[in-house]
C-alpha cells in the first residue's frame, strides 16, 4: 500500500505573504541592504583580483632578474668552457707535435666549475 504525506501549502502562503507586506513596508531599507551587500562583494573580489595580480608580476620580475643573471652565468661559463678547450687542444698538439721544445700550458680544472648551480623556482619567493 502507498503512502502519501500531504502538506498543507496555507502555512507557506501566509509565510510569503507576510515577507511581501514587509518587503513593501521597508523597501528603502532592503534596497540599501542590497546596495551595500553588492558593493561589498565587488570590493572583496577587486581586493582579491589586485592582490593576486601584484603577487604575480612581483614574482615574475624577480623571476626574470634572476633568469637573466642565470643566463649571464652560463654564457660566461661558456666562455671559460671554450677557453679551456682550446687551451687543452694546443697541449695536446704540443704533446705530439715533433717540436721538442714544447710548451705545455697549465690547465687547471676549477676553472671548469659552473659558477651558478641554482635552479630556478617560484617556491623561493613564498
């Protein structure tokens, strides 16, 4: 057998009609409440947006300070890399060239060493 609860809907038309009546009674002060609430909300969310967009481009300015200072290092690493290749290369000629006067250039391996090893993250600006 089926049950069927039934409710009484007057309750709910005296409930809405009793939140009309005030509506009308105090319309000015529910359209401030209304007014003020929606300010409010547009203030959060624009305090939100400019924080987030700050915190962003301050990271990616020193993100980029610290790529371009990376990107120095290494070109300059390059440098010393290129350097002592071709000083490796003129020992090794002098080693087994038929000259015997040789010259034999000291090359010193830290010299070799990367100058920058760190790697770059957003995790250290947090």
């Amino acid at each position: 057998m089926k049950k069927f609860a039934f409710i009484s809907t007057n309750w709910i038309k005296k409930c809405y009609d009793f939140l009309l009546s005030k509506e009308k009674n105090n319309k000015y002060t529910i359209d401030l409440i209304k007014i003020s609430f929606l300010w409010i909300f547009i203030l959060i969310c624009l305090l939100g947006y400019f924080r987030y967009v700050s915190l962003a481009s301050t990271q990616w300015y020193f993100y980029r300070k610290a790529s371009n200072e990376l990107a120095s290092a290494q070109f300059l690493y390059e440098i010393q890399k290129t350097e002592i290749m071709e000083k490796t290369q003129r020992n090794r000629n002098e080693m087994y060239s038929t000259n015997q006067a040789k010259k034999i250039i000291d090359v010193s391996l830290e010299y070799a060493q990367n100058p920058s090893t760190k790697e770059l993250s957003f995790n250290d600006w947090k």
